[in-house]
C-alpha cells in the first residue's frame, strides 16, 4: 500500500528507515510514496527501480549502501505521518464503535491479527481505504462482532522491547475483558491472522493452554477458540528473514542499537528455534480446531516472502487454499477483486458457521468431524521408503520391491480417503453421511471407523449425492502414477459414482476429468456423459517427445563445438539420437527428459562416445517404477546405503546442501558415539564421491 509523501517531509530531515531494495514495489515515475514489507523490513521510499539511484549522501532524500546481496535503501520521514487512531490494543470493527451493541444480538467473535511492522486497522486496508473487515466481511458473517488486535512489532526505531510472549499476555488480558458479558463468554471465538500474527495466536494458545493446566480451572477463553485462518503466516520461517537480521545487526552498529530490532526478525527466519518451539508446543491444539491456510501466489518484488512449504501446516483439519495476491494484498482484500477476495471471505465464513452450535446440540459441525477427519487424512509415506528408523545396513530393502508392499501403498482406500477428506472439509455438513456410512459400534461398545473400499465408496457417493454438492468437478491428473491396479479400480469407481449419481438426481452436474500419459485399452470401455479420460495417443506422445530431443539437440550443438562436429561428420546420427531417445523413453515424456539429461552430459564427443551413451540408456521399460528401479540397480552396490541416505536429505533440505554438508551429515548418521560436540564424528569425505557416482546414472 502506498501513501503519498507530505510536502514537509520532503524537505526535512528526520527518522531514516531501510529496507532491501528487492523489496520495493516499482512505483509510476512521477510518483512517490511508502511501501510496506514484510517480514524483510518496515516502510521504505519507493522510487522507480529503472532510475538510477546515487550513493550515500549527506544532502540526499535517497541513500543507498550494498550489501553483499542487496543494495538498501534508507529515506527521511516525517513525525506527521502518526496513525489517525490508536493502533495498540483490541478494537471493535464492526458494530463500529459509534454504533449500538447488545451482546445476546451476536453468534460469535472474530479477532484480526496483524503481522510485523503492522498496524491493528492499516494490515487490513487497502489502497482506497476499504477495511475489509470491518466495511465489506459483516455481510458476510451475520450476527459476529469483528475485532482488531493491535500490538507494537514495529522493526526500525522503535523503543518497545516487547516480546511474542508480552504480545500473547496483552491479548489474553483483552480478551477477556471484551468477553466478560454472560452472554459473550461462550461464544466461538475465530481468528484472522496474517504473518507473524499466526505466530502470536499460537503462542496465545500454547500460553492459555498452561495457564488453564496451572490453575486447574476452566479456561472458557482457550475452550471457545473455535477455529483460524492463516494468511501467509510462516509457520516454518522465510527465507527473507536472515539477510534482513543481517542488517540490522549493521544499522545497530551505526546508531548505537536504537535503529532496528533483530529480536523479531530472527524469530522468523527458516528453522528459527522459537518457531520451532511455539509450533511444537501448539501442535495437539492446533490439531482440535478447523484450520484455513491461505498462502500467497505472488512475489513481493523478486521473492515470495512466505513460500508455500512453510504457510502450510499439513495437519488433517487444515485447508490449504492458495491466494493470487502478494504478502500485503493477501491481508487487503476488497469487493473491489472479487476473485482475490472470494477464497478469504468464504473461509472466514466458514470457520463461523461451522463452530456455531446447531440448535438441540452443544456440538459444532467442527466439533463432529474431529475423529472423522484424522481417521480419513493420509500421510504420504512415500519419502520415507528410503529412510527406515535405524535399520541394519544392507536389510529390509526387499519389502520396496514386494508386490504386496507396492499393492498397499497405492491401494485405493488411499485415494477414496483423499477425496473424502477435501469434501469434508470444503463442505463440513456433508460428515454425518460419512460418519453414517464408516461408524460401526465394536463388540467393547466404542466406536470404530472402518475405512473398507466399498463402504468409502458408499460414503462418496452419498457426498457427492448432496444437494449442496450439486456443482462438483473432480480432476485427477496422471492417474498413471498410481500403478496399473489402483488406477484401473478408482477409474471404473469412478464410472460407477457418475452413473449412480446422475440416475439418482437428474440434474446432477457432477463431473469427473482423468488423464493419464499412458495408453490403457480397457479405458476406452468407459465412456459416460459425466467421465472422461484423456489419453494422448502413442503417436502424440512420440511425436511430443520428438520435439522435445531435436531442440535439445540444437541446443548442444550450439554449446559444444565437438558435438556440432561429430552430427556434421556422421550422416544420420542425428536421426539415430532422437530414435534411440524416444525408443527408450516409452512413451513417457519424464522417461524421455531424464534420458537426454544424462545423454548431454560431457565436454568432449565423437561417434564412439555417442554409441556408448546410447548403448547405457535407461528404459522407461513397462512404467516409470521399473525405470526409477533400474536407476538405482546402477548405483554402486557399496554405495547404495549413503545414496539412500543422501536422497532422503536431499528430499527434506530447505536449501542446497554442499558436499561437506552431506559428508557431515553421513558422518553423524554413522557414528556410534553420543555427540556432544563436532570433534565425536568425522565427517565422511566420500559424500562427492558418492554424488558423482549417482550422477553418472542420471
């Protein structure tokens, strides 16, 4: 959001703010104005990035120093640019405050919190002044009180040291005090949090949570929290965050430690340990409660300041919905971009009705789906193939090869589940119709939930059968990958639930779009007004990986003059790579990419050394496990173990990772002593070694 510069401030000199340039959104060139950004830095001048910018000067508006990274950017403020309103402490939204509020009028509370450097009323407000929350969500939400959490996480001169913990204590004691009528007491309370807010609300949970233990006394305040939405909160850290704090410590030195605060951007950098405090300690309450992540599409300037793997909590009652909008827009929407705004105003209302107690019941709909919901979630156990706990070296690799193992894992159930589990939480009335078709009373008198194939796919068409789901589009992409067993089965139940369906309700518009990149025959057989399969053509996908290699193949010859000479000197060896390519491809356009990677690889080339790379190609054979399989057959036979190893490290790494990183990683994954310091495991200097004996296979 930008704000035009006062007059004044333009010729005077006062506070000086700075924020990597990378973060300055590109403004028209005869405008200025203030930018927002987060978590990386505060307000900063913009200015036309096209524009040259000159060095640090004593009589200059814009200065500028570089780091090693990024250059910086510090401008002159005025004190006239004070808030309008008092922007610490919880503030009434909607009734507005100069409006009537009888308590026994309201359903439910909803609390906003904002982020870093934000503001209780300006997070939530877009360019033309639109207060979503307040000006255009109590439509939406009848009967709910909105409120506002200010607090005081202004990064640059700032002379408040207060912490995620003194936040936490502020909103509890305002909280309260807001809901200490008969009447609000009980009341579901939801939360809107954006950024760092999403820290502070779980830290206000984890805090509540003690408190109720320590007092042994009913908490109606943690006891009603009844449901979040996250906007673009880094649950994980960003990446934005440590060269930041590398500034700061800078802009400390120079101004005597009154200029920025480091405390709080190092709480929000990746594998930062008070994260990863807050979000152990939160995790079984978090798991309780309906959750909606809502993570950002777009770059703020050249970056995506909270990437999806960290707005993402992968919890069984979380919904993951992604968001056209940068940082700062996620939390300015406006009826103004209905589409932008449409996935947040739905889940907030969501979030409401479903944690309003239905009449004759003390339950929510929430509340019902709990067990359902952590019944139906599946983990992907895929990644975890290649890193057993602790296993003998050299045993129990059999079990990834045996048919029944392979049988389980892509086993339907898995898949009925998943789809089970996004209605469920897209449409939380639809659960009874689940819970009707897998509860069963065990012999103990308990309730059990049976996850049989055909009682998931029983409980999926009475779902779908809804009259609220009577718009559904169901895309299952590359159903291939499920392995040709499972694949065939969810396709022909799929067949099936279209066909019950729109004979049980004729003005169903229940559809259901499949593709898949290999050709199955028996896919043919079902054709239905209300099923289709996409299956490209041998022809197609031969052709498309024709395509594919002969651009390929320009691009080499203009890169290695070798290879331009050895075409030019062999007739129709250029054809013979493309043939053998795809030959070995299958098929499969993955097949066919992998295969030139590692066809292209090599300074120095001649016919022999063409012949020989053709001769080592890898087929996609009858599917892309058995080309993964003979991927790994060619590795090493002493070195398959730290393969494996560095696989799975690879797979869950935040970042590249450096030979001398991997080596000290197998070093501590194969030392026997109890590790208390780096001198009680050697780092393994065969991490490179193992890394170019893998490559060749690539």
């Amino acid at each position: 959001m930008s704000h035009l510069l006062p007059r004044h401030a333009r010729t005077s000199e006062h506070d000086c703010l700075f924020t990597p340039s990378c973060c300055l959104q590109p403004l028209n060139r005869n405008r200025r104005g203030f930018t927002e950004v987060e978590p990386g830095g505060a307000v900063a001048y913009g200015r036309p990035l096209s524009q040259p910018t000159p060095r640090w000067s004593a009589r200059s508006m814009h200065r500028h120093f570089t780091s090693s990274r990024h250059t910086f950017t510090a401008v002159s403020l005025s004190h006239a640019m004070a808030e309008e309103h008092e922007s610490t402490g919880l503030f009434r939204l909607f009734p507005r405050p100069d409006q009537p509020y009888n308590p026994a009028d309201y359903r439910a509370d909803i609390v906003a919190v904002h982020g870093l450097n934000g503001k209780s009323h300006k997070t939530w407000t877009d360019k033309d002044g639109h207060l979503w929350l307040r000006d255009s969500l109590p439509a939406h939400v009848p009967g709910t009180r909105i409120m506002t959490f200010g607090y005081n996480s202004a990064v640059f001169f700032s002379r408040s040291r207060a912490t995620i913990r003194d936040y936490v204590a502020d909103l509890a004691l305002r909280l309260e005090h807001s809901r200490s009528n008969p009447d609000e007491k009980e009341r579901p309370l939801i939360f809107v949090c954006h950024s760092l807010g999403g820290i502070v609300f779980k830290a206000l949970l984890v805090y509540l949570a003690l408190r109720s233990f320590a007092t042994d006394a009913d908490d109606s305040l943690i006891r009603n929290i009844s449901g979040v939405a996250f906007l673009g909160c880094p649950h994980r850290g960003s990446r934005i965050a440590s060269p930041a704090s590398m500034l700061f410590k800078i802009l400390n030195t120079a101004s005597l430690g009154n200029a920025a605060r480091p405390d709080l951007i190092r709480a929000l950098q990746v594998a930062s340990p008070i994260l990863e405090d807050i979000s152990l300690q939160a995790s079984a309450l978090l798991a309780q409660r309906p959750i909606v992540s809502l993570y950002e599409l777009r770059a703020t300037g050249p970056v995506r300041v909270v990437e999806r793997f960290s707005a993402i909590l992968e919890l069984a009652n979380e919904r993951a919905i992604p968001v056209d909008a940068d940082h700062r827009e996620i939390a300015r929407v406006s009826p103004r971009k209905p589409q932008r705004y449409l996935p947040v105003w739905t889940s907030v209302k969501e979030l409401v009705d479903g944690s309003v107690p239905r009449i004759g019941s003390s339950v929510s709909i929430n509340g019902e789906n709990d067990k359902l919901l952590q019944a139906l979630f599946c983990h992907d156990f895929k990644p975890a193939q290649m890193a057993p706990k602790e296993p003998q070296r050299g045993t129990c690799q059999w079990i990834f090869q045996d048919t029944e193992y392979k049988d389980w894992l892509n086993f339907p159930p898995v898949v009925l589940r998943s789809f089970l589990l996004e209605l469920v939480r897209i449409n939380p009335a639809s659960g009874v119709l689940v819970r009707n078709r897998l509860e069963h009373r065990n012999k103990f008198g308990k309730i059990d939930i049976i996850l049989d194939v055909e009682l998931l796919w029983g409980a999926l068409i009475d779902v779908l059968s809804m009259h609220t789901m009577r718009h559904i589009f169901l895309v299952i992409d590359a159903v291939e990958e499920l392995g040709p067993i499972a694949a065939e089965s969810v396709v022909c139940g799929l067949w099936n639930a279209v066909e019950a369906i729109q004979q049980a309700r004729s003005g169903s518009r229940f559809r259901v779009f499949v593709s898949t990149r290999r050709i199955v025959p028996s896919y043919t057989a079902l054709t239905h007004l209300g099923l289709q399969v996409l299956q490209p053509s041998e022809w197609t996908m031969q052709e498309e990986i024709r395509i594919y290699l002969e651009g390929g193949i320009d691009d080499l010859v203009e890169e290695r003059g070798s290879f331009r000479q050895t075409l030019s000197g062999a007739y129709g060896l250029r054809e013979k790579i493309c043939q053998r390519i795809a030959e070995a491809a299958s098929g499969v356009f993955l097949a066919g990419e992998v295969a030139w990677k590692d066809f292209r690889k090599g300074l120095l080339w001649n016919e022999d050394v063409v012949e020989t790379k053709l001769k080592n190609l890898i087929s996609a054979g009858s599917g892309l496990s058995a080309f993964y399989d003979d991927i790994i057959s060619r590795i090493d036979s002493g070195m398959i173990d730290d393969a494996l190893t560095i696989f799975s490290v690879i797979a869950v790494a935040h970042h590249r990772l450096s030979d001398i990183q991997l080596g000290t990683i197998l070093g501590i994954g194969r030392t026997t002593r109890r590790i208390k310091s780096s001198s009680d495991f050697l780092a393994l200097p065969t991490s490179a070694r193992t890394l170019r004996s893998i490559s060749r296979n690539y």
